[in-house]
C-alpha cells in the first residue's frame, strides 16, 4: 500500500474527512479499498436511511449528483454521497456540466462527503481534478509492479495479525499474479480456515486455494527445474486430461515468467544471491532455483526454451495450428523444454 493510501486511510479512520474525494487509477483494489472505508465511517449505521446516498453513474446525470451534494443531512452531522463507476456519469464529457461539478468542487458543502470512484484512470490535468485538488483528495491508484507483489501479500497478512512463509507468498504470486482483488479473497478465505497462531504456509495454500498438491504448474516447473522426464510428463499428462481445472494461458505465464529470470541469471556477471534477488525482484530464499536451473540448461537452451513458450502461447490461441488441444500444446512443450 503506497503511503498517500496509508493517511488516507488514516484520516478517514479518525473521521478527518476532505469534502469531495476523485479515486481513480488502473488498481481497482485500492480505489475500492478507501471508498469502502469511507462507507462504513462516514455516517453511523442508524442514519444511513436518510443521509447515505449510493449510485451507479450509468443511472444518474452530474447535476442529480450536485443537487444530493448540495442538500443538508437530515438531523445529523453529516451525509455520505458515493458515486460508483462514475466513469459513466450523465454529462461527464459536457463542458456545461464538467463547470457544475468544478464549481462545486470548488465550494463544497462542509456536511456533506462526496466520494467519486472513477474506474480506470482520470486525466489530472482536467479542471476538474484540478478543482477536487484544491480542496478535496485526488487519488490515482496505480498498478503495482509484479515485483513489489510479494511484499504486499506479507503486509497484507501481517496487518490480519497472520504469519505466512515466504514460500506461501511465492505460491500465490505465482499462480494468481498481481490481481489484488482475488489475492485479498483468497487469503481471507486461507484466514478463516486457521487454526489461533497457525501460519500459512505452502501446504495451506495448496490445500485451501485448490492447488493439487501432487498436479500443478510448480511441481511441473520443478520437475523441468531438475529434468525429471518421467515426473514432468506424468503431470502434462494429468493436465491434459483434466483442462478445465488447468487452463494452459496461466501456466505459460508462470513458466515464461520462471524461464525469463533464468536467462537473467545467467547474463549476470555478479552471482552472489544478494545481487540476484534484487535483480529478479525476489527474497533470496528463491534465488537457489533460479540458480539451480541455470546450472541445469545452458544460455542457449534457456533462450529456445523461451521462444519454445511463446509458440506455445500463440498455438492456444489458434495461429499456425487450430486443431491443436491445449494438453497437445503443453505436452509439445514440456518435451521442447526437456530435450
């Protein structure tokens, strides 16, 4: 979480409230996050009834919005104003009603709180950001890199008072990615199945977020880690008799991603472990993989195994060869890796 998401967060927590609030970005989770903080601390619950107003812009126009934002609340301190998706909002793209809202952003209501939660992201070099900014918050939820992914799964975990193993936040990274959303979901999911004190640890996750323990991609890139023929085939056989539970795209994601590293390992001329971890954007626990399988495939064979990934990707989705089945594709792929 970036530190402008921390005292916002903060803020809001002690009911230190900006008057008009534009979140926007390309990172859906943390937009969520603080709208959502605001919805549950801006009016108490008994007063919602009256002075909580929730709406999609695909329903309203900006002037219904600023007609709710200029009304005072009803026998309490203050009104709560949300407007979601407000992308779509009747006459965004009109100069006339972008005035309205710059002149209200301008001149708030002190009472009343008006949240716009805008998906995807919004030029802040529009008047309207610009008037928000003056006296509201303006906030652009960027993406995370991928590397930096690892360390917000800990903190997460680490805020829910929950301890995880590095080799957990590896697993989840690599089999869910950057998504945040289903990375939130399925560590809250892992969290109401723990024992008091008991850490998440690699076998939890493999038994809580439906990772076969003996079928998956990581024992698969193990497997190619060490080339192991008999164990690999035996898992691309598994995967493709059962698709639906192992769609291919993720899984060359992952080993793209793996291979990719590789081939920066062996292009280093520092090998200390130190060094490599900050260069692939890992703990240095996972360096030794990296490490084991340069040693296993030489620079040349790490570079075909790559190109070998890509045609793999571009025959699942139909170029050069149709009639090829994703278990065909990855079982043509893993005897590409391995010989």
């Amino acid at each position: 979480m970036t530190p402008a998401i921390d005292q916002i967060l903060k803020d809001v927590r002690k009911k230190n409230f900006a008057p008009v609030y534009l979140l926007h970005g390309d990172e859906p989770y943390f937009t969520d996050l603080v709208a959502d903080e605001i919805e549950k601390v801006a009016v108490p619950e008994h007063e919602r009834g009256f002075n909580q107003f929730t709406v999609f812009g695909k329903d309203t126009q900006i002037g219904a919005v600023i007609n709710m934002a200029r009304r005072y609340p009803f026998m309490a301190d203050r009104q709560l104003v949300l407007v979601k998706e407000a992308q779509q909002m009747g006459g965004l793209n009109e100069k006339a009603s972008q005035t309205l809202l710059e002149d209200y952003a301008r001149a708030p209501l002190a009472s009343t709180i008006l949240v716009l939660c805008h998906a995807g992201p919004f030029d802040e070099r529009k008047a309207l950001a610009k008037a928000i900014a003056q006296k509201g918050i303006l906030l652009n939820s960027k993406k995370l890199y991928d590397n930096k992914v690892p360390d917000w799964i800990g903190d997460y975990c680490r805020r829910q008072n929950v301890k995880i193993s590095l080799k957990a936040i590896q697993m989840l990274f690599d089999y869910i990615g950057n998504d945040l959303k289903r990375l939130a979901s399925e560590i809250d999911k892992i969290m109401i199945n723990l024992k008091v004190g008991e850490e998440i640890s690699a076998d939890t996750v493999e038994r809580l977020v439906g990772i076969s323990k003996e079928y998956n991609v990581f024992e698969l890139q193990k497997a190619l880690t060490l080339r192991d023929v008999l164990k690999a085939n035996r898992i691309a056989d598994y995967f493709s008799r059962n698709p639906k539970d192992n769609p291919l795209p993720p899984m060359l994601i992952i080993l793209y991603q793996f291979f990719t590293k590789v081939l920066m390992v062996q292009a280093s001329r520092d090998q200390s472990e130190k060094t490599l971890a900050t260069l692939l954007g890992v703990h240095t626990f996972f360096v030794k993989d990296y490490l084991q399988t340069a040693r296993a495939y030489p620079l040349w064979k790490v570079a075909g195994i790559i190109h070998s990934i890509r045609q793999a990707d571009a025959l699942s989705k139909g170029i050069d060869s149709p009639s090829l089945n994703e278990g065909a594709i990855l079982k043509q792929l893993v005897y590409e890796i391995l010989h």
